[in-house]
C-alpha cells in the first residue's frame, strides 16, 4: 500500500469515525437596559409577560407580567410596578385590542387560572393606563390551565387558546355582545406531550405551540381547518432549542415580515425564525449582563413589539422573564429590540420607521 493511500484510508477512517458537521454560530448576545421590580413571591414565580402598547401615549405603555404564585403585575417601561391584581394563581397572559364588550371596542386581556380552571378576564383604560377587573370569568375543560394566548382572525373574532400538560390544547371562540364575556368551544387539538407556550400571527392566520420537549408546532388558526400540526421549530438533536420549549412570540416587522422568537429554557437563548413559514431558522440570542441589568437565564415566557414605545424604545420592546435574578425574587428583563436586531450580521428587520401605529393586537 503507497504511504499516500494508507494516509487516504486513516482520514476516511477518522471521518466515519467524526462525520463533519456544520458548527452552530455562537448565540449573538444582546443587553437589557431595564428590569422590572421583582415579584412578590420567592422561588419559580414570575412566568409570562405581555405588552400593551398605550394607543394614547407609548411611552406610557405597560408590561403585563404573571405571578403564578398570585396574581397580574402591571409595570411601567422603567420597571416599576403599577398594579398587583391579586386573582389566584395565572400562569400565561396575552392580550388584544378591539374588542367589542357591550357595543364597546375595548382591550381584553386574559389569563389561564391553574387553581380554578377558569380563564380571567381584564381591560385597560387607554387615558389612565389602568387595568381593571372584568366580570365573568371563562370556565374551560381542560384540566388545569397552563399555556394561554389570545387570537383574532380575519373575520374579526377573538379567541382564547389554552392548554393543559397532558397536551389538550383548547381555542375557544369568545363573544362580549351581551356585555360580559362568554366562550364557546371551537375546536380541540391535542400534541404527545406537555406543551405551554403559545403565540397566534393573527396576520398571516398561524397559530404556534410549544411542546416543551419537542419544540413549536405550526397549525392553521382557523378552528375549522383539518390540517394536522407541523413541527416549525425542533426542540433537541437537529434543532435550535435546548428543552424545555418555553416561550413564543412574533415580532410583526410590518408587510407580512418578521419573527418566530422561541425560549430556548435548556440553554438560556432565545431561537429566532423567519415569520414566513417554513420558519426557516434565522439564529439565536442571548440576553446578557449589561453594567446596570443582569441577563436573562432559563427564561419562561416572552413578548415582543416592533411598535415605537417612545424615546427608550423607538424600535419596539422585547421583554423577557429572567429565571435568576442575583439573588432577588424573579422579575422580567427589558430588551429594546434595536439591541437585537444590531446583534445580529446582516441585522434583523425592524418596523419601517417605528413609530406607526401597528394592526391591532
Ligand atoms: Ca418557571
Ligand atoms: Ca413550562
Ligand atoms: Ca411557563
Ligand atoms: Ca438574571
């Protein structure tokens, strides 16, 4: 055998042995520039926050963030808290705009309650920024409410999804005409295993679950399709989320664009994917100490807008449950999404301009 060959033989041999893979990117690392108060429960307490942007005034938007533990923060965009509404234990909020409660376009936000079974039912007061208590909670039968998001389509009916670890997701369709809230069941899927985290693109007519274990999948919103769900997003070997599956949101870059951004819990990023399905995979994050806030690490849940919310967030707010917070209670981490779309080579997109206002959400 020539020296050459046996050389040629020990490098197949080494390459059968270390099959060449492509080498992921390192996390793009990206710096908060505020955090909320902590909650005032100690341990795993803080889960899931939504935005409202003020339609009035954005820079007096709000963060709507869960105690699991007891109740709904209200937060300013410094941080500080504005409101603790104390209604048992709500895992996941989401909220939307236009809805019609008593011939009145008003916000709803809701909230899965895991102690009643039972969605709770708040709106906010545009001039005063204020949330309030609605009446009629939704009972739903799932067996605990867990993951929660809220949707609307394109006949303008707004939805509330919720889920249960067993993996019964349930949407229910939701009518204010009477002037309190009533839900009727539209349709029921059911994934393998444990899901949460869930986020609808009202838009483009898409609703994403997260299985914790095996990532987010994609099925149609309209509760009359027959399609089966699709994994988007893998969770493990082959994908780019480390278990568990936890947060989901979409950043609406405006003409249709924008993002999938999922927590990857397993490995403290956040995965970032094309809006447009397939989803294919843009890269991924993570949000790191800056010299005033401390990073994020096993993040819950997570919430973004591409919508100007004002001086300190001309490009949009991204914010983030933060699992660790040195020491103190867990609280939520502000992230303007300028800060994430630098990170990134070419740069994510941003809404044109910022500052017009959005579709309703
Ligand atoms: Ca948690
Ligand atoms: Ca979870
Ligand atoms: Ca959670
Ligand atoms: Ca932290």
């Amino acid at each position: 055998m020539s020296r050459l060959l046996a050389l040629s033989l020990i490098a197949l041999a080494a390459a059968a042995v270390a099959p060449a893979r492509p080498r992921a990117a390192p996390p793009a690392k990206v710096l908060p520039t505020a955090e909320t108060d902590p909650v005032a429960d100690e341990g795993d307490a803080a889960d899931d926050p939504a935005i409202w942007v003020n339609p009035i005034d954005p820079a007096r938007s709000r963060i709507l963030g869960t105690n699991k533990k007891g109740g709904l923060c209200v937060y300013d965009l410094d941080g500080q808290l504005r409101q603790t509404l104390s209604v048992g234990k709500v895992n996941n909020v989401d909220l939307r705009t236009g809805f019609m409660l008593g011939g009145h376009a008003t916000t709803l936000v809701g909230a899965g309650r895991r102690d009643d079974g039972s969605i709770h039912f708040w709106t906010i007061d545009d001039k005063t920024a204020t949330v309030r208590d609605l009446p009629g909670e939704l009972r739903v039968t799932v067996k605990e409410p867990y993951g929660f998001c809220m949707a609307r389509d394109k006949a303008g009916r707004t939805y509330a999804l919720v889920n249960d670890k067993s993996g019964l997701v349930q949407q229910w369709s939701l009518d204010g005409s009477g002037g309190t809230i009533t839900g009727t069941l539209a349709r029921e899927l059911r994934l393998p295993s444990q899901v949460e985290g869930m986020a609808a693109d009202d838009e483009l007519g898409w609703l994403y679950i997260g299985e914790e274990k095996a990532g987010v999948h994609r099925v149609a919103l309209d509760p009359a399709s027959k399609a089966p769900p699709v994994l988007a997003a893998p969770a493990g070997a082959g994908g780019h989320i480390t278990p568990d599956t936890e947060g989901v949101a979409i950043f609406d870059a405006g003409d249709g664009t924008g993002y999938l951004i999922v927590s990857s819990q397993g490995d403290s990023t956040f995965a970032v994917y094309d809006r447009v399905p397939p989803n294919a995979y843009v890269g991924s994050f993570q949000i790191g100490d800056s010299p005033s806030v401390d990073g994020c690490s096993h993040t819950d849940g997570i919430d973004v807008t591409g919508l100007s919310l004002g001086a300190a967030y001309p490009r949009g707010l991204l914010v983030a449950q933060d699992g660790e917070n040195g020491g103190a209670s867990q609280n939520f981490k502000l992230v303007p999404w300028e800060n994430v779309t630098k990170a990134f080579r070419p740069p994510l997109r941003a809404r044109a301009g910022g500052a017009e206002k959005g579709p309703a959400r």
